[in-house]
C-alpha cells in the first residue's frame, strides 16, 4: 500500500557535491552526534487521537534506523489545534536535530492564511514526510434523524471542536459557504472526548480523519448510532465508497451554496481544505537543523517505514502507512502558497465559524477498581469497577498525575491487582490523575 519515492545513495551524492569518502566521514559525524542523544517526538496534539498514535509509533522504531541509534520520547504540547506545538517546534526547540515535530496536518494551510496564530513559514520547515493520505468524513448520530448530508440544510446540528483543525474548519466551511444550520461546541481537549459526547447525547457529529473516525467511532458504527454522511476529500476513499458514502463534489452545486458564494470559489475553498490532508500524519524539524542532520533523519524516516517490526506494530494499532517523502510535502505546500492572496484570505474569513458557538467545560469523573490489565508499559490501564465493568484510562508521563500508595510514582510502578482511581474525562480517555495502593 506505501508508495515511496526513493532516491539512490549516488543521486544523494551528486546533490550535495559529497564524494564516497567525504559521504562516509559525514555519516560518521551524524552518528557520534546522535549515540547516547535522547531525541523527542512532541507531539502536536491531545493523548489518544490519530496524530498521537503515529507519533508513538514513530517514537518506537525510528532509533533503530538513525546513525547512532538515539532513544526516543513521545511529548505532547497541545492546544490551539495543533499551532501551540507548531510553534514550540519551529521556534522554541532545540535546533540541533534532537527534536522531530509530529504536526497536524493543517500545520502547512494555518500560516498561508494570514492569522496571528503561526509562528512559522510552513515552507521553511524541514519535512520528513508523512505516514498516511487522509480522506475527511462529516458524520452525525442516527438518532438526529439525518439519513443524508441533505438534512444539515435544515435542521441544527451540534458539531464538537478541538481547535482550529478539521473539526472547526470544515463544520465552518459548512455553515458559511454551504449555509448548514451546525452549531458549535468548542473545548473538547481531543476526538476521543467528542466521541464520548456524542454517545452520551451531549453532541450530535463531528469532522475528522476517516482513519481516526474509523477507529473512534468503531462501537457506534457497528451498532448502527453514527452514520458518516460526506467524503471531504479530493478522491474517494475504498472504505467509505464502499459504504455508501457521497463525496464533498456531489453537493457542491448552485442550489446548496450561502448568499453571496459563487460555485467556483466554493470549489476552491475545499479543495484547498482537502489538499493539507494528502500529507495526512506530517513530521517535520525546524529551520535552521543542520542540513545533513535533516537528510540522515529522512532517510531514517523512509527506511522506518520499510521495517517489518515498524509495519507488525502499525498492522497491530490498525493503522494503515500510506507514505509520502519529505520533498512530496514541500511540492504541496509549494502549490498551496501559490494561491492567489485573496482567495487564502477569503478562505480564512470563511475557517471563522458563523453560526451559534457553545465552549464546554469537561467534567472530571471518576471509576475505581481492581487492575486487570497494563499495556505499553503501564501507558494503558484498565480496571474492573464496582458495577463490574471494565474501565480503560489512557496514562500520560506528563498529563497524568501518579500516586502509588500514597507516593509519586511512574507508570512502572502500576502492578496487576492493584486497587486504582481514574480521574478522568471517561474511560479511554487520558487520566488526569491517578491513585494506586496495594
């Protein structure tokens, strides 16, 4: 399923005006800077969603390919939609190589549009590619009554939102450049909160990755609650076509466009939403790393997503690797830029949601029980509580709050049989603390 574009050691060579022998000092040099290094992969989203899942991976198995073999860790630095981590990335970090950005994908579109909230040029910083192309889906609960995209016309639907990310940008798109009566609700730390939501009957629907939804929305599906009702996409995706699922083009017409929208414009606008998305899972270094640090990590990034161990481990978080190089990213940034400066500022204005905004306010709950299970070194655990249910708390090295019988403890330390307390947004969620005792 990857397609990789591969360039041979002798045109990497010619490129950088390297001979064999200077080639052979210059991966001796990679290697004495990264042995013994500990790099980070932060992470520029929420615990437990698609971005977070890929970046772990990445974490798990791009060492053995680095010249050195550094280990690495996983941070996440959330916010913002993703642009709170973009900017620690490219201006705040370290730029020395020890510092790998597992970006969102609206990281490249977010700086053309003119908003205060980038702090980078996403054409200066250093790609290393991505490891999946992504198709969009809107989806609503069955219970809404909403058989098709059709009913988003005329009745009001709840759509929850992390950040300035496909969960706002295409519900806003909806609303302003479509006319869809959504509403908003705002605040959601990350997808995994706005599923629960919309179990619980809080929300209604929400835009996202189908390769996150997918996964997310795995119970509802099966049990008939969600129904994914449009592809936001530029081609179609097998799962969702086969489905059933219409794309964004069918209902792109004269008849569903807001006043003052003109049919091509609307075009634009989402192809230039559903373009960011071919680099589906992005990572990238800031400007400024070392050049034949920056060409060592891609070379370490393709030869990562070859390794059998990387791809057993992908097949077994359900996660399909769909790769694209580092130099893929730059071309599509590159076509994105070229827009015309009014159309990205149209486009901007229209990523403003127009409609009513609601901002929510999570509450904590909480499930105690005996450990039956620890998974990812104690990153997963889960509990059997007192209405002998099993409960599942997501464990984070540093948005989780961990006490062993009454001391701070690591993760390490959670041992089967103990007795836990989840304080969290609910089960599979990221625990913001939790108390163990023997």
């Amino acid at each position: 399923m990857s397609k990789l574009r591969i360039i041979t050691s002798a045109a990497i060579a010619a490129i950088v005006g390297l001979g064999v022998s200077s080639g052979i000092s210059a991966a001796d040099e990679i290697a004495d800077f990264y042995k013994g290094k500990r790099l980070k992969v932060i992470v520029a989203s929420g615990p437990g969603g698609g971005y977070d899942t890929y970046a772990r991976l990445v974490e798990r198995h791009i060492g053995r390919h680095i010249p050195g073999h550094p280990t690495l860790v996983t941070q996440n630095k959330t916010g913002a939609g993703g642009l709170i981590g973009a900017n620690f990335v490219a201006n705040v970090a370290p730029k020395d190589g020890t510092i790998i950005g597992g970006l969102q994908r609206s990281a490249a579109l977010n700086p053309l549009l003119g908003s205060k909230g980038p702090k980078y040029k996403a054409e200066e910083l250093n790609w290393l590619g991505s490891l999946a192309k992504e198709a969009g889906v809107c989806a609503l609960a069955t219970r809404t009554g909403a058989k098709t995209l059709d009913a988003i016309f005329s009745k009001q639907f709840s759509m929850g939102g992390t950040g300035p990310n496909s969960t706002e940008y295409w519900p806003a798109l909806f609303r302003n450049v479509m006319a869809a009566k959504f509403k908003l609700i705002r605040g959601y730390p990350a997808t995994p909160q706005i599923h629960l939501a919309i179990e619980s009957g809080e929300l209604d629907g929400v835009c996202q990755s189908w390769a996150s939804f997918s996964k997310q929305a795995k119970s509802m599906l099966k049990k008939g609650t969600i129904r994914p009702l449009v592809q936001v996409s530029l081609h179609p995706d097998k799962e969702m076509t086969a489905l059933g699922v219409p794309m964004i083009s069918d209902f792109l017409t004269k008849d569903n466009l807001a006043a003052g929208i003109y049919l091509e414009d609307a075009k634009l606008f989402f192809k230039l939403t559903v373009i960011p998305p071919l680099m589906g899972r992005p990572f990238a270094m800031a400007p400024g790393v070392p050049v034949a640090r920056v060409n060592a990590m891609k070379k370490a990034f393709i030869a990562m997503t070859k390794d059998p161990v990387f791809l057993k481990d992908a097949k077994r978080l359900k996660r399909d690797i769909e790769v694209v190089d580092g130099d893929e990213i730059q071309k599509i940034i590159a076509g994105l830029a070229s827009t015309p400066k009014d159309k990205l500022a149209a486009l901007n204005a229209h990523f403003k949601f127009k409609g009513p905004v609601e901002k929510v306010v999570l509450k904590i709950v909480t499930d105690m029980g005996k450990v039956t299970k620890i998974k990812r070194g104690g990153r997963r655990i889960t509990i059997m509580n007192a209405k002998n249910k099993k409960r599942t708390a997501k464990v984070s090295g540093s948005k989780t709050k961990l006490t062993v019988n009454g001391a701070k403890a690591k993760r390490k330390a959670i041992k089967v049989g103990m007795t836990c307390e989840f304080h969290y947004y609910g089960n599979k969620t990221t625990a913001k603390k939790l108390v163990c005792a023997n």
